[in-house]
C-alpha cells in the first residue's frame, strides 16, 4: 500500500535518542512515498528545527507533581490538536508514541473513527514506579491499561517488553514486535581510515583495544563495571571511550581517577547524528555495560550497523536480538569480574572479534533491522487491520 498519510504524534520535549527515534521512522515512511505530519509540543522531525513554543517546552523545569498535572492537562490539548489536524489532513491512521497518562491520541481517533497504531518503548507506569517519579499511580495504571487495550495495534520493541503490555491490558492478538534500527549505508560510505582518524584525534594507540560507548550516560548504565575491568591487571592495553555526556559523567571521571585509569579514560561530547558512524569506526568493542529488562537499545544497532562487535549483558532483551561469541559477546549482567574475563578473552583473540563484527553486521541486514524495513511493517501492520 503506498501513498498513505499518516499523522504521527508524540510528547517528547529532550533532543535524545528518543527524538532520534522519532526522526527516523518519519524519514523512512517519508521516503518510502507516504505523507507524514507529525503532531507535536516540541517537532522532532527537523533536528534544531523549534519554535518559540517548543523553546518553552523543551526547557521547562518544574517539580515532578506538577509535571503530571500538565501531562494529565495536556490530554485536552493534544487530543483537540490531533482532531482538527485529523480533519485537515484526513489522515490513514494515527500513529502516537506512548507516554505516561497520554490518552491524546486514542481521544482523538475515537473522535475521528482512525485506527490507531501505538508505538510502546517501556513499561511506562512500571518504569516511573521503579524511579520513584510516579504521583498519580492508580490514574496512570487506569489510563494505561485503557489506552493499551483499546488501540488497534500495539507495537512494543521487544519480546520482553510485549509480555510487560499484555500483562497490563494489551490484547496479544493486536500486539507486533517492532525492534528499533538503524542505517546501515552510514556506516557504508565511510573512508576506511575514518575510524583511525577519531583515534588518533584523542591520542588513543593504534594498537590498544577499544571500547566505546555512545549516549546519555546516567548511573544506571553501569559504566563504572567498565572502569573496574579495564583496572584489572592484564588489561592495561584496554582504552575505553565515552562519547556523550549524562549526570552519571562527574562520577565516572572520579572513578577513573581513583582506578589510576585517568590516561586510558576518553572523553567526547555528544556529536552530531551524521558524524555517528565515524566515532562507531573507531571501536573495537561497542559498549553496553547495562541496560533495562525490556528495553531495544538504539545503540546496539548502530554497533552492528558499524560491524562493530557488540559488548553486552547476558539477559532475555538482549539475547533475542544477538547471540553469545556468534554475532555479539555477552557477559554475566552487573558482574565487573564477567566483564574483565571476556575482555581478557578478547584481547587474545583480536581477530575474532573482527569475526563477530562482521557477523553483526551481517545479522542486523538479514533479519532487516533498518529503518525502511521497519517504515514497511508499520504499512504491514496497518494493512492488516485495514483488511
């Protein structure tokens, strides 16, 4: 089915991975000849692209409660917005990115009688709870549970994830797994001393082994498990890079310094999307020291995207996407000493993990892990309940 028009709706306000998400998938549907408007406090479709609004929203600071209220609040709002774009656009479907208490776009499609199609990344009231942020509990249970159980389809990004939302309200029948992605040819058009290049930017050997590490770094991605390894005799040729910057940053530099590993600790702020795959082409390992029980990283993808071997934790999310010294190489989940072994192993062995690279690589194009493939199953999914 092609040239369908699709309004595309979302409440993030941070420029981060889930902006980059969010850009992807438009660009994909877009390219494959469907019209999409996205419906949005703050546009994520244009990268450095807001207005006046979207400036207010994206740098608004204020207690927790309160920012329920406004997400509670927003619902009007949001749903009168999708409603008369609905009537100008006379779009297909709506396509909303779940959020906590965000009932927006299932308001406006019973208003409009639109399927709609609803993408699901995490546990919400699940993930608030375990953060302590979550205020209004039972309201965003309730919400959660109905908006969950009445959408026509429910896309999770994993296996993990698909259970969580079933147990919460979501009917089987109308869920499909929809992984996140990446563009490979990135990673394709780039000289092949790119990777060097960056390395010798920071003074990092050329022989020492590389493990990198690309995001926004808070302290539950375990990054000082990395640390620890690297400090362990045996590994001092091991270099760890950290491209990005996140609250957890402060305390990973102190780390360092009292691991005495200050010199083999790299630094880069966050980079432009499109300079990516350059800093990807300077790992050797590509680093996801943890990571939540439900979660599709973005950052996997782009390792394997690079044929960049994947360095992670051994649990259900991420083995159904990779497979231990085949395509990735996986260690105990929160175990330093784990990881230290498998670096060890790997140091050994440059060569295979060169091996495991290339696999990745040749994992993520076969099972159609990229953007476009996902733009279609969206199409798919549609076309299913479209009849």
């Amino acid at each position: 089915m092609s040239g369908l028009r699709i309004l595309y709706h979302h409440r993030i306000r941070a420029d981060d991975g889930q902006a980059a998400h969010v850009r992807e998938l438009i660009s994909a549907l877009r390219e494959a000849g469907h019209e999409v408007q996205e419906c949005a406090l703050v546009p994520k479709a244009e990268p450095g692209k807001v207005d006046k609004g979207s400036s207010f929203w994206q740098g608004l600071k204020i207690p927790r409660v309160a920012l329920e209220g406004l997400e509670l609040c927003y619902n009007r709002t949001g749903s009168k917005r999708l409603i008369e774009a609905s009537r100008k656009f006379r779009p297909h479907f709506i396509y909303e990115r779940h959020a906590l208490h965000c009932r927006a776009g299932l308001m406006a499609a019973r208003a409009c009688g639109l399927p709609l199609l609803l993408e699901v990344n995490s546990p919400m009231c699940e993930e608030m709870e375990r953060l302590g942020q979550l205020v209004f509990g039972h309201r965003a249970r309730r919400s959660e549970r109905e908006v969950l159980s009445a959408a026509d389809l429910v896309l999770p990004v994993s296996e993990v994830l698909q259970s969580k939302l079933i147990a919460a309200g979501a009917s089987p029948a109308r869920c499909r797994v929809i992984r996140n992605a990446a563009v490979p040819e990135r990673h394709d058009s780039l000289p092949v001393a790119a990777g060097m290049r960056r390395r010798h930017e920071l003074g990092i050997p050329e022989q020492a082994m590389l493990m990198g590490f690309i995001g926004y770094m808070r302290p539950w991605h375990r990054l000082d498990l990395a640390l620890q390894a690297i400090a362990s005799e045996g590994l001092e040729n091991v270099h760890l890079l950290l491209v990005g910057e996140g609250p957890a940053l402060p305390e990973l530099v102190a780390e360092a310094t009292r691991l005495g590993v200050s010199q083999r600790l790299h630094l880069r702020p966050a980079v432009p999307a499109q300079e990516l795959p350059s800093w990807v082409a300077s790992f050797d390992l590509g680093l996801i020291a943890a990571i939540n029980s439900y979660a599709s990283p973005l950052k996997l993808f782009d390792y394997l995207a690079g044929g960049v071997a994947v360095l992670a934790p051994r649990q259900p999310n991420i083995e159904e996407l990779v497979q231990d010294d085949v395509n990735s190489v996986l260690f105990q989940a929160g175990d330093a000493a784990s990881l230290r072994a498998r670096l060890m192993a790997m140091q050994e062995n440059r060569g295979r993990l060169q091996e495991i690279g290339a696999a990745g690589r040749e994992h993520l194009v076969s099972q159609g892990w990229t953007w476009a493939e996902n733009a279609a199953r969206v199409v798919k999914a549609y076309e299913g309940i479209a009849g």
